[in-house]
C-alpha cells in the first residue's frame, strides 16, 4: 500500500510541475514507478483531491491516453465514504462477479491477471449518485477504469433468454454450468 501511496504523490508532483502540458500514458506510468494501477491513482487525484486532471473523454483535442492538468484550481472534492460493511454487503450481493463483464474475483482475464473486484457507482458521484448500497455494485478494476461515469443498461430477462436460446448446445451448457457454480448454494437447496 506504500508503493500506491508513493505513486500517488509522484503523479501529483508531475502533474503541479507540467500544468496545462498535454502528458501520455506512458509518461504517467513511468512516473508511478510501473505501479500496474495507476490510473486509479489519478482518479483519486481527480475526485478526491478536485484536481482539474481532463483525458480525450473531457477535452475534444486530447487523444485516447492523453492527460492534462488543466488548471492549479482545485474542485470541490468527493470524500470516500463507503464503509468497510457496505462493500462487503455489496460484493456478496454480487456474487462477488463484476456486474459489467461477468468475472469474478480471482479469475483470469483476457491480459492475464487475477480479477480484482472494487466497488464503482451506478449513478457517479460528479453526476448526483450516493454511497447508498443501492446505488453500487461490484465492478473489476479494468471495467471500473472503463465505466467513466457510463452505464450500460442491464439487459431484461426476455432479451437475454432469447440470446442463450439462439447459442449452440454446447454453448448454452456453458452458461449452466457458470450458473451452477456462480449459485451453488440456489442449486443445491432445489435439488
């Protein structure tokens, strides 16, 4: 947790000493050491801090894994406030899967690593969302970093019934099994 922390104070002082510089992605890792998550740290900088950091989702002349701080004038920051309670309550309720892509905790994703599964908003926070249970869920860090403050709407249970029956067998046994082993506890009680 050091290391993170280290990271988030180096990218702050690169960003203090290049204001209004357009800085890449690479730029920013080198700067955080390697840390494999630092985009999240400047998340942080961004939301908790209020540090007018903007990419190519913010600014039109920006390209995709550009950055700049815009500005040495701080926004009214988001403090954390989402319970030790809250988030285990949340991943449970979650099955502990991220609820955009499907993984869960420990599996293996397409780069590779071992998912790990934080906690993201439904409604952001910089668009009116709360810290109320009912308003996060389980996200894994790649999608959390994708979600930007956009949600994919959950599809109804008629059109996702209608994509499993058009699936091969083969790959409809697929869904039950994962069905089977994501709700063990559902299944054996209906046996």
């Amino acid at each position: 947790m050091a290391e993170l922390k280290g990271s988030k104070t180096k990218l702050r002082a690169y960003f203090l000493a290049h204001v209004g510089e357009v800085l890449s992605y690479k730029q920013l890792q080198d700067v955080a050491g390697g840390v494999a998550e630092f985009g999240r740290r400047i998340r942080e900088l961004r939301n908790e801090e209020g540090w007018a950091i903007v990419t190519h989702r913010d600014k039109d002349d920006l390209k995709p894994g550009e950055y700049m701080l815009e500005s040495l004038k701080q926004r009214p920051a988001f403090a954390r406030n989402i319970s030790n309670e809250t988030r285990a309550c949340v991943l449970d309720r979650n099955g502990y899967t991220c609820q955009m892509c499907g993984l869960a905790a420990g599996d293996i994703d397409v780069q590779g690593r071992r998912v790990r599964l934080c906690i993201g908003h439904i409604v952001d926070k910089s668009a009116g969302g709360s810290d109320d249970p009912g308003n996060l869920r389980a996200l894994c860090t790649k999608c959390n970093e994708g979600a930007s403050n956009v949600t994919l709407p959950r599809p109804k249970l008629i059109k996702l019934l209608a994509q499993v029956r058009r699936a091969t067998a083969h790959d409809q046994m697929k869904v039950l099994r994962w069905l089977i082993k994501k709700f063990p506890s559902k299944v054996s009680k209906r046996a």
